[in-house]
C-alpha cells in the first residue's frame, strides 16, 4: 500500500492511504484505552430548608389566664419536651382543683367513685398535668398556679406573651418546631419528571457545612408553579445535629441507578462542527486517525460513549488541538 508522507514543522506529518486517512505525529503523544464504569447519573437542582409540617406544635391552653412566671423568655430558644415554660394563674383551673379536693375529702367519708373521676377528668380536660393533680391531694391543698410544660422538644418560634400578660382559652402562646427531622423542597422543570422513576437517592449539601446529607424519602407535589414551569420535589432528611435550618439554601444531587457504561476522559474527545471526535491509535506507531463518536456527557471530567468505540480501544489523550489542525490542513474530517 502506498502512502504519502508531508513534513510539517514540529516534527510532525501526514500519512495518507489510498483506503483511509490518518494523521501521523512524531511529538510525544499520550494515550488513554476505552473502559467500562459503573457510574451513577449526576443531575443538579437546587431548594431550600422547610420544616416539616408535622414536627410544628402550637400551644393553646383550654383555659383563660394571666402570667406569673415566664421561663421561655426568648425566641428561638431551645427547649425539651416537659421543660417548664410558664407559670400562670387562670381562675377556672384554680375552681377545678378546688372541686377536685372537696370531691376526694367527700368520697373518703361516702365512696364515690365515679364523682371523684369526673372532678379529676374535668382538670385533665383543662390540660392540667398528672403530676399537678396529683399534688393537690398530696399537699392537701389547691394551688393556685398552675406550670404549662413544653409538648416536644424543638425551637419556639412563635412567643405571643410576657410576665403578667393575660391570655384567652384557645389562644396560641408558644409555637414549637422540631427540627430532628426537616423537609427540602427542590424545583424541578417538567422534563425532569420522567428521570425521577430512576432517582431513588439523592444527595444535599449546604454552604458552610462539610456534612453530605442523604436521602431516599421524597415525595413530589402534585401541582405546577405556572409561572416558572416548575414541580415541587419534597426530600426529607434527617437533622439530628440540628445544623439546618428552615430558609438555608440546598444543592440537591439526584443520583440515577447505577449504569454499566464505556468512558473516556474529557481530555480525549474533541467536539468540531456540534460533533465529537477522538483520534483512534494507527495500526503504525505515530499514526491516529480521527473518528466520529456520540458521547453523553456524565460530568466535566467523564464522557459516556454510547457509540463508535468499544472496550480497550486506544485514543489520544492530549494535544488534540494539533491533532485537529493537521486534520483539517489535510481534509480528513
């Protein structure tokens, strides 16, 4: 077979075959064989921190009253369940004792049980606490305050009275949210549905947090934002640290199955004219040809073949751009 050789400078040429063209370059050329990866689809989104809707308690005493003693004095504040907030006075709880041990002294004179249960279950019904009604009959005496404990554990975000201020029955005086466990809520365009059914995992992360938060739970509202083309992805995750925070911005990862894929780096692919080539190894040393291939993109370092190529083939993995020109000087693309 004849071939034809031009020297150019940097001592390179071009050898051209009857049958097929390839570019020779005598300069050092590194090279890079086609393998098979298990690689994960990475698809990023971002959203912010919400706290989830059933972790938030509101507290409203069944009974009207005035404050004695704030303990929760502060917003924001950290608080456990069954910490004392308050100690308040409300005449009607005051009443109910009363009748409570009027009702205990009568039945142990005239047994009468099913009147001592209705006066104690009226204080249960105030939301009087067990250890209170108890210590009105151990103490022999009707105290007139009465101590208003925190329902969870959690942040108040919401304090609606001081010292001495009055309060309505059913009026909401504390607000506590838990943030043990917290919800992301990330926007996704429509075509971003259909990937969602090989999303099973995804991965957050948080300016100023070293933490990579993982999660599986993830439910997608089922409403359209009209405005921007956009679904609600909601992604609960678990806070136990309590670093997050409702509002704290969220990249979110979207992990696909893991798929078998033959992979090049992006060194070795060059895109010409909206196509991908790469520069297949000769059957001679210096010689490489260029060949058009369809790639997908996996991230800014890894390209997916997903045609022309098969495993163990070699290509060119660097100085593409002198590849290129000797390529085009030469009319073989």
């Amino acid at each position: 077979m004849k071939k034809i050789t031009i020297l150019l400078a940097l001592t390179m040429s071009i050898v051209l075959s009857a049958k097929e063209a390839t570019v020779e370059q005598l300069f050092s050329v590194q090279t890079v064989k086609v393998k098979k990866q298990t690689l994960s689809q990475r698809v990023k989104n971002y959203g912010f921190v919400k706290a989830d809707e059933a972790r938030i308690y509101d507290m409203t005493p069944r009974f009207y009253g005035y404050v004695v003693k704030l303990y929760a004095d502060k917003i924001y504040m950290k608080v456990k369940k069954g910490q004392l907030l308050a100690e308040v006075y409300s005449p009607e709880v005051f009443k109910a004792k009363d009748e409570y041990l009027n009702t205990y002294k009568y039945t142990q004179l005239r047994q009468n049980k099913g009147m001592l249960e209705s006066a104690k279950l009226k204080l249960e019904l105030l939301g009087v606490s067990q250890k209170e009604i108890a210590d009105v009959i151990k103490q022999d005496k009707a105290m007139p305050n009465t101590k208003i404990y925190a329902s969870q554990s959690g942040y108040i975000f919401e304090k609606n009275i001081n010292n001495g201020s009055a309060f309505k029955a059913k009026q909401k005086i504390f607000q506590i949210v838990n943030l043990d466990e917290i919800w992301v809520e990330a926007k996704l365009f429509e075509e971003e549905r259909a990937q969602l059914s090989i999303t099973p995992r995804y991965e957050l992360r948080f300016k100023g947090l070293d933490t990579v938060y993982k999660t599986t739970k993830r439910l997608l509202y089922p409403e359209l934002n009209p405005k921007v083309a956009t679904l609600t992805l909601r992604l609960r995750i678990k806070n136990t640290a309590n670093q997050l925070f409702p509002g704290m911005y969220a990249t979110v990862i979207s992990l696909e199955n893991s798929q078998t894929q033959l992979t090049l780096p992006s060194t070795a692919v060059i895109l010409k004219n909206g196509k991908h080539y790469v520069f297949m190894v000769g059957d001679y040393e210096g010689e490489y040809e260029p060949l058009e291939v369809q790639v997908e993109v996996i991230n800014a370092n890894t390209y997916a073949i997903t045609d022309g190529l098969s495993e163990g083939e070699e290509v060119v993995n660097n100085a593409l751009f002198m590849m290129d020109s000797d390529a085009q000087i030469n009319g073989l693309y």
